[in-house]
C-alpha cells in the first residue's frame, strides 16, 4: 500500500506470502522501492515490486515443478 498523502509505504502478507515474504525480501523490496518513491518514481517503484515479487514466487514453484519431475523420472526407473 502506498499512501500518497502521507509519503508512506507498508507491505501486508497472508497465506503463502508470509512465508514467501521474510525478512530478508522486504529488505530487499525496501532497498529498490524507497528511493523511487522517494523520487515520485511510483510506476518504477511498483515495477521493481512486480519484479521482485516474481521473482521470489517463481523460484518456489520451479522447484517444486523440478522435484516432481526428478520424482518421476526416478519412479519411472524404479519400475
């Protein structure tokens, strides 16, 4: 959320996005987005938001789709 009036930012997380949001993400999101912000630079900052976000939901759901595939292949060997 970003409030304009009071040149204020949080970050509210449920479900999966706690767990995928720690520390060290919102850390990260705070280092690309604040100085944007800062600059009124509010297409840039929700563009390294998107970007950042992506990328830490991507990295999970490739691994998961890349042990199920190993899985697979090693059950297929089994047999």
């Amino acid at each position: 959320m970003i409030s304009m009036e009071d040149r204020d930012w949080a970050i509210s997380t449920c479900g999966e996005g706690i767990y995928t949001y720690d520390d060290s993400l919102l850390d990260e999101l705070e280092d690309k987005c604040i100085s944007k912000l800062s600059d009124n630079d509010y297409f840039g900052a929700c563009k390294s938001f998107i970007s950042i976000s992506e990328d830490a939901f991507t990295f999970p759901l490739l691994s998961r789709i890349i042990i199920s595939l190993i899985v697979i292949f090693l059950l297929l060997l089994v047999q």
